[in-house]
C-alpha cells in the first residue's frame, strides 16, 4: 500500500513567518510519537519572505485526518491561525519510496 502525502505552502502575516516557523516545528515534534507520521518537514523560501512549506509523508490518509483531531495538534493550529494569511494545498501525493521512507509492496 502507497503512503499518503502532503505538500502544503502557509502564508503568515508580515513578519511572522519566524513565528508560524516555529509553530510548526512544534507540530513536527509532537508528531515524533506517532509511528503513522513518517515524514514531517517545515521549510522555508528565500525567494517568499512570508512563505512556509510542509511536506508530510503518513501511513495512509486516515492517519493524517486523526492527527487533525488530536488535542496538541488543535492547540498549535489555534495558536497559529491569528497569524496564516493563506493555505494552499499545492498536491497530495503517493509516496512510493526513498530514503527515509520504507519502500512499498505492490
């Protein structure tokens, strides 16, 4: 079975991409217990001063839809909606296998 990915893009305010930065490296730590997520990355663009990308790689989609729901991923989410501008789903992928992923049986 495929994994199921994500590759998003964030826009903060002026002058707070530092801020939403840490905010969801919070989330990619919380997300160090949970086997489902296997791939959790924040990134940043020196071409877009107010831009965040995450790329999330999970064991399927059920996973990333439960994450959603825990209280500590809620709690950082409220904490940074005062300050996102926008949210772009820019694809969902099929990981299929690589490094840091184990490969997938067909």
């Amino acid at each position: 079975m495929s994994k199921f990915s994500l590759f998003g893009k964030f826009t903060a305010q002026e002058g707070e991409r530092d801020r939403l930065v840490d905010i969801l490296l919070e989330a990619a730590d919380s997300m160090r217990n949970l086997d489902e997520c296997e791939i959790y990355l924040v990134n940043i663009s020196d071409s877009e001063p107010n831009a965040v990308y995450v790329y999330e790689v999970w064991r399927n989609e059920n996973a990333h839809q439960a994450s959603l729901t825990l209280e500590t991923t809620q709690a950082l989410i409220m904490r940074a909606k005062p300050i996102i501008t926008g949210m772009e789903r820019i694809s969902t992928l099929t990981t299929m296998g690589g490094k840091g992923v184990p490969s997938n049986s067909y």
